[in-house]
C-alpha cells in the first residue's frame, strides 16, 4: 500500500469549507438568534456610520464650492486698491492687468454704502459702480437676470439689483429706487446726503442671499458723481483663470500695474470664514468616525460570544484535522463580511442620498412643514452636494480596515481554543 495515501491533505487557505462554515455562522438559527442580532446591529452600524459620513462629507464639499464660486463670482480674486495717490490712471492700470496670461478681468469699481428706499420699505445696501462691459462678463450676474435686461447699462442712469432686495422693497424692473448716501453735496451747514431716485433696469438672483440682498450696481460714471469721486475709482477687481495660483497672480499684477498698490486676495478676505467651514469639516468627520469605530466594536462582542456558543464546533473540526489556521480564517470571514457588507451597502446609500439631497430636503420641509435650510442663514437657496472621489475612498479604507481589525481578536481567541477543555466542559 502506498505510504502517501495515509498522509492527510492540507486544504489550501480560504478554503471552500471556510467559506461555508462562516456563511453557516452569520445565519440566524433559534439557538444563536442573539448573536445573529448583535451582528444585525452591527452591519447597521457600519452602513448608517459609512453613509452619514460620505454624506456629510458631500454637503461639507458642496458648501465649500457653492460659496466660494457664489464669493468669488462676484469678488474678484485680487483686489487691487491705490497707494500713495488716487486711482485717477485706473484706465491704464486695467488695461496692463487684463494682458497678464492667466487674467480673466479686470474691473475698476467705485463702492459704496447707502440706503435703498420704496414707497413700501427701505434697506441698507452695498452700490457697486461698473462698467457695462465688465458686468456683461460677470457671469454670476449676466447669466442670472430674472427680471429686465443689461443691455444699454452704460447709457443710462438705471441701476440692477438683487431679486431678494427687490422683494424686500416690493419693487420689480421698470420701477423707480431711491437710493440714499451719506455722503452727498457739502455746504456751509455741512454735507447734506445724497438722495436720487434710479430706474431698475434688472433684477438678478444669484443665489447666495447676502448678496441678493444687499447689491445695487450702477454704471461707473454715474457712481463717480454719486459719490463725489474726481474721475478715480475705489479699487480693481482682477479675476484669474484659476484662483489656487494666486500667489503667481500677486507678483505679475503688482509688476504689471506700474504704481505704487496694495493687492488683497481672496484668501485674506474670505480666511476666516473658510477656516471655520475647515475646521468643522474635519470635527464632524472625527465625531462620525466614531460611528463606525462603536460598530466595529460590536463586531468584537458578537464574533467573542460566537466563539464561546461554538466552542464544541471548534474542538470538533480540530480533532477532525482543521488547523488553527483554518478556525482563525472562518472566524476572520464572519466578522470582515459583516464589514465588507456593511461598508458597500452604506456607500451606495450614502451615492444615492447625494445624488438627490436637494429632493429629500425639499420632501422633508414638505413633511415637517418647516423650513430646514434657511437661506438666510446658510446664504445658499438650495442643499449643495459635492462628492470628493479621494475623501470617498479614504472613507471606506477606513471602514473596512477598522472591521478587519476588529475581527483579528476573536479569531485568534477560536484559533488559540484547546479542543480537549472544550469538549470536557460541554
């Protein structure tokens, strides 16, 4: 007879045995339907933590675009303002800024504060005087006209406001907006304000409401004899084709100018509150995080209490010849597929709930009758999403490497289990 038949046959890792065996353990049988509910519970876990934590992530991202391409769709990303002497040369200054490569525009404006006035309300406002051309290409306002038309803006002395200004004074376009400057004609008893009355030639909306609310632009000469300006103008607004290289932009704009300015970039004029937006991003995904860690957790307890109800199985394949290897694996297997599971499940809830955030927010304000996402208060009109690819992914590595971890102690608990103890105590 042939020696090698008596030699037992090693099963090859991740066996089909293990496969069975594991699959066999995550099923609910009347005995061990306790265990099977922690491991219920913890395939929830993982998935509402996965998915809350994608989501989050997403409206995090969304905010962070919406409001920097609303701020800067309308700011420029270099503020260029005047050192030493006024900006009577703005003409000139403009026209070498805007042949820098990688310059998109750059427009001289004339700001201002006022009150705008109706026969209905009044409230204080924010007067930009533009060029027609330079407002034409502002596409945050050009392409967000509700009501009238830009076309002739230079021509006369009409004015385009923002859609919530013009609800808030009950007025539309063709009608009349008196706007009122401290700052008007001096005389002997002091300066006395400025009131005049402005046709409203268009209402845009753009869709961040502090801006919708407060913005009145005017055409350039006209903000010139407004606000008593000697032909020069407050500053330049300079937008560039990629706002991360502003540092780049900075040296080639000062160069360009040829006179003495001061430069302020977006970053310097929006850093606080985009601080703010970034610290809370990475504290929420921090608190989430610990969803998904209390999930794997409970992994650990069902896996442990499995081990324990199962130790005569175990002592059973050993003495069968089923390596420690072997009961580490099955165990391995039950608890990462809870993981795994869970994980992809909660991914493509979380995919879903993004890509129809603004539906679920709109059906639950219909539900509860209340207003969950005031503009007013978020500055946006609608619940942006934006899904980050490499956040995404660095979401489930997460997941699954804390699940995995979390499996390694009971395994190595069943594989370490004596079958001989095992069996005595049964």
């Amino acid at each position: 007879m042939d020696e090698t038949m008596n030699e037992p046959v090693r099963t090859p890792p991740f066996a089909p045995f293990e496969w069975l065996l594991s699959g066999r353990y995550l099923r609910a049988r009347r005995k061990e339907g306790f265990i099977s509910v922690i491991a219920g519970f913890s395939f929830l876990g993982i998935m509402l933590g996965v998915a809350t934590l994608i989501v989050v992530m997403a409206v995090m991202n969304g905010f962070r675009k919406e409001l920097l391409d609303k701020i800067l769709g309308l700011n420029g990303h270099l503020l260029v303002q005047p050192l030493e002497s006024p900006l009577t040369d703005w003409k000139d200054v403009a026209d070498r800024i805007s042949q820098v490569q990688g310059i998109r525009l750059a427009a001289p404006v004339v700001d201002g504060q006022g009150l705008g006035s109706s026969p209905f309300n009044a409230a204080g406002v924010f007067i930009r005087g533009i060029r027609a051309d330079d407002l034409n290409n502002l596409t945050s306002i050009a392409k967000n006209v509700k009501q009238g038309s830009l076309e002739g803006f230079d021509e006369g002395q009409g004015v385009a406001i923002g859609r919530r200004l013009a609800d808030q004074l009950s007025l539309h376009a063709g009608d009349m907006i008196t706007l009122v400057s401290p700052k008007g004609a001096v005389t002997p008893m002091g300066t006395t304000p400025r009131i005049k009355p402005y046709k409203i030639t268009a209402v845009f909306e753009i869709g961040m409401s502090e801006y919708d609310s407060t913005f009145v632009f005017m055409p350039l000469a006209e903000a010139q004899a407004y606000f008593n300006r000697n032909n020069d103008v407050s500053s330049i607004e300079v937008f560039t084709t990629n706002p991360d290289k502003i540092d780049t932009y900075r040296k080639l704009v000062t160069e360009a100018a040829g006179r003495p300015v001061f430069l302020v970039d977006w970053r310097q004029r929006n850093s606080t509150f985009f601080n703010a937006l970034q610290v809370e991003r990475n504290v929420m995904f921090l608190i989430l995080t610990m969803i998904v860690l209390v999930a794997a957790l409970n992994i650990v307890s069902g896996l442990i209490m499995l081990v324990k109800d199962k130790g005569q199985d175990i002592a059973i394949l050993r003495t069968m010849g089923a390596s420690q290897g072997s009961i580490m694996r099955i165990f391995l297997i039950t608890g990462a597929s809870i993981g795994v599971v869970g994980t992809l499940t909660g991914f493509a809830v979380g995919m879903l709930i993004c890509l129809n955030i603004e539906s679920i927010r709109q059906f639950l304000s219909y539900l509860t009758n209340t207003e969950l996402f005031s503009p007013e208060l978020y500055f946006l009109s609608k619940l942006p999403a934006e899904v980050d690819f490499g956040e995404t992914l660095a979401v489930l590595i997460m997941a699954l490497t804390l699940s995995f971890l979390a499996t390694l102690y009971p395994s190595w608990r069943a594989a370490r289990l004596d079958p001989v103890d095992a069996l005595r105590y049964e």
